[in-house]
C-alpha cells in the first residue's frame, strides 16, 4: 500500500555541511525525510503526518518590529536549514506575504487578527501561498510535473488553486461538496482554469476527503505523480506558526491565543509556535456542532461524528480532524489516520494547555450580533465561533490583564446572506472577490464513487 509520490533526485543540499531537519511520520513506520520529502510527499508512505523531529528555537522577542515577510523568513529558515539558502527562501516569503495581517483592538489587551486579506479571503491563503511556493521550487529541481489533488470544504479549494495557478510543473485538482460550498467560494475555484480543474461532488466533504484520501493509496495509481496539499501536508502547517509569532511580538506574552477550528491545522501552527518558544498561556479551540474534539478532551475517549454536521461556519465541518494525529503525537500519543488511539496522550497536559468549547449555529449567530452592538466588532461565522470560545474561556478563567489574540480566518464579505440578515447590512466586498462575478465557471461533476474518480484520475493524468 506505500507509495512515493515523486522520484527524487538525491537531496541536493546548498551546503553540505548543514544537517538539515528531519522529520517523522506519527504512524511511527515510516523512514525520517527531509522538508523537501515531507513537502512533495504529503503523507507519509505507511499513511501517518509528518512531524518535525525537534523544533528548532526561537522568541517573538527577536521579532519585535519586524515586517511579516520577515518574521515568516525567521520562521521557516529554521525549519529549512540545509535545503533552502537564505536569499530564496527570503525572496519567497516577501512574495507570499504582499498583504496586510492587521490586528484590531476589541478591549484592553484583547485584539482580533483578521487573517483574510490574501487574495481569496481566508487564512488559508497564508500556508497555500507558500507552499505553493515551495513545492514549485523543489518541483522544477526534480524536472517533472506534479498533481496536486485536494479536497475541500470551501476555503482551502480556492486557496491552493490560487496560489498554485499558473505555477510551472504544477496541476490542480480540487475535489468540492457541490451543496456545501458558498458561491463565491466555489467561484474562486472553478474560475481559473488553466492548470487547475475543479469537481464538484455530489456528497459532504467527508466523502470528497475519502475520495482523496483512498487514491493515495490505491496501487492502481501508484505510477501517478501525486501529492496533497490538504492540510495533512507539512508545508500547510509551518508557514501558520508565523502569525502567531506576529501576534506576541506586537501584544506581548503569554498570550491567550483563541483558533476557530475544523481540521486542527491553524490550532497545529500555535503549537509549533509554542513548541519553537512562544509563550502561550493557553490555546483555546473552540469548534462548531462537529464536537469530536471537546468530548475527547474531557472524556479521554475518542469517537469521530460520521458523517460530519453541517453548521453554518462550513469550512470546519469536519467529524475527525486529520490533524489530531499531530496534537496527539505532540503529547505523547499514538492516533492512526482512521482515529484509532494506539497510545492515550497526557490528557492531563492537553487539558492544561487547551481549552475547548462547541458553539452552536444559534450562538454563532447571537454572536455576531453581539460582538457588533457591543464592539463594532465584524464577524462571520467562523471567526464568530472563536469569539464565543474565547468568552467562554474568559468566563472559566478570568483573563486579567494578560494579552489575547482571537482569529478572524475569513473575510465577512464571504457570507454576505448572514450578516445581512443578522446586520441589517451588507459587509464590503474587497476587489479581488467582486472580480469573480463576471467571471465564466467550469467544473466536473461527479458522484461519490471511487472506480468513477479512478478512472477519471487514469484518463487526464496517466
Ligand atoms: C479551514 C477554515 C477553518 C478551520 O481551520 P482548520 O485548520 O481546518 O482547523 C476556519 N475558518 C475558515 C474560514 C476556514 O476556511
């Protein structure tokens, strides 16, 4: 059942005296790869996550007045030791990141990061941005062409076909839930053509991630050039530390760090922070009604939600995160990629470090209006989500004075019906998603059937 994704060329180093990072997959058979490998191969070949060997160090203090761009080069060039020189990967980074990541005062030392002006309106534009970037660079040393196959519950789609458009040696194939997906968010996918096509499912994103999942592994495609970059790819979770770095080094430490979370790969980049040195106090993950993950913290028991509840805050409809694995693993666990324990972690530590709530579409909405009359505070759904988790945080352990960071992950031009209804007016649409209107779509349309996506993965890409 293992399976390479590329043939690679020996690892070629820029300096050969430079040991660079290794990294281990949490299904613990699998051999130690280097970034480029964990990068072009998305899982590991017996199917658990990669996960960085040791973290390497560093404070939000050195950081202290420091651009994006170059807290997001600190960052990654300690991960990259030994692959990447540091004039390129600077490079990369100050192209990547050619957007705003403001901060904005709520309360006191209480500050939300609107992590959505990149060029599709959501966070995940910060981690598909560079990876594209990187997956590019190390592609063309290798001189073939790379699928990328992604499945997606609205967000990532549309952040990985833009940041992947028009990158050489790159194709796309993004795998969507047709009911579930907003339509802008689908039109941010299904508008680029070029080296990106779309498929529009007739399923939930359980089914679209299982598609996916299921030809990875299937022996059939093995001679397929293949990789992923959902957010099982270690290139989507390195470059999400940063900001979280960005955060401390304007508000100060230990920080309350409050994560709207689906999958558990945003959540993931604070712990990275925090293993790298950033001071947490605690990391707060509240979900919406896929309520897996606050159960098992408080039971020690772990039962993914099949199929997974449609809320309204969609892109974290998602009934067994795939990045548990990492956070188990972090604290010492053992999880497969079916969600089976093999090792119970130190619930004792998660519990101390974590806190997490389910938040409900009711209080979701009751959020949003709150926030507004209370703080001319804008939200969407998700980021609506994280403030209510944040303030049933507050509520359980009073904040004092310590300084806080909520994450607002999406643009509230992207549910405009909602806040509309809640709001009584319409956010504002920013440029690069009024451009879309006008724009033609084209999609494939598939049922759930995997001998039909087989074949149709064997017909454009064998
Ligand atoms: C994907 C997404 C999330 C959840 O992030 P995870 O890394 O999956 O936990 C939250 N909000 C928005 C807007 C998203 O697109």
């Amino acid at each position: 059942m293992t399976r390479q994704s590329v043939d690679f060329a020996p690892a070629k180093l820029y300096s050969p005296l430079v040991q660079p990072l290794a990294f281990y997959s949490t299904n613990g058979s699998a051999p130690l790869v280097d970034l480029r490998q964990a990068l072009l191969q998305g899982q590991a070949p017996d199917r658990g996550l990669y996960l960085p060997q040791k973290f390497p160090h560093l404070t939000a203090a050195e950081l202290a007045g420091k651009p994006y761009p170059e807290i997001a080069f600190e960052v990654l060039r300690r991960f990259a030791v030994g692959i990447l020189d540091d004039a390129t990967l600077r490079t990369l980074c100050t192209d990547a990141y050619n957007f705003d990541v403001p901060l904005e005062k709520v309360y006191d030392r209480v500050q939300v990061m609107r992590l959505d002006r990149g060029p599709t309106a959501s966070f995940k534009d910060f981690a598909a941005r560079m990876m594209a970037r990187l997956i590019g660079r190390f592609v063309r040393e290798t001189g073939k062409t790379l699928t990328i196959l992604t499945a997606t519950s609205g967000d990532t789609g549309s952040a990985v076909a833009s940041a992947f458009h028009n990158v050489p040696g790159i194709r796309v194939l993004v795998l969507f839930p047709i009911a579930e997906v907003s339509d802008r968010q689908r039109k941010q996918m299904t508008t680029l053509r070029d080296n990106i096509r779309t498929i529009a499912v007739d399923g939930k994103f359980d089914d679209c991630q299982a598609l996916v999942k299921r030809a990875f592994a299937d022996p059939a495609l093995s001679a397929l050039p293949l990789s992923s970059a959902n957010s099982i790819n270690i290139g989507r979770l390195l470059p999400q530390a940063v900001y979280y770095f960005h955060a401390a080094a304007q508000l100060g430490e230990p920080l309350v760090i409050a994560v709207p979370s689906g999958n558990f790969g945003d959540m993931m980049g604070a712990v990275f922070a925090r293993e790298m040195g950033l001071q947490v106090r605690r990391l707060v993950v509240p979900v919406n009604g896929n309520d897996e993950f606050p159960r098992f913290l408080a039971t020690g028991r772990y039962e993914k939600i099949e199929p997974s509840r449609n809320c309204l805050s969609n892109a974290m409809n998602v009934g067994h995160p795939s990045n548990l694995a990492r956070l188990v693993a972090i604290y010492g666990g053992q999880m497969d990629e079916t969600g089976k324990l093999h090792r119970v972690p130190d619930l004792f530590r998660m519990r101390r470090d974590l806190f997490s709530t389910t938040v409900s579409d009711d209080q979701t909405r009751a959020t949003i209006k709150q926030a507004w009359a209370e703080h001319k505070l804008l939200l969407e759904p998700h980021g609506a989500v994280g403030w209510r988790g944040f303030l049933d945080y507050c509520a359980a352990e009073p904040l004092g004075d310590s300084p806080a960071v909520v994450l607002e992950t999406a643009h509230p031009a992207k549910f405009p019906e909602e806040i509309e209804r809640l709001l009584g007016f319409s956010p504002e649409v920013p440029a690069s998603l009024t451009a879309l209107d006008k724009l033609p779509e084209d999609f494939d349309r598939m049922p759930v059937d995997y001998g039909q996506f087989q074949k149709y993965l064997l017909s454009r890409y064998a």
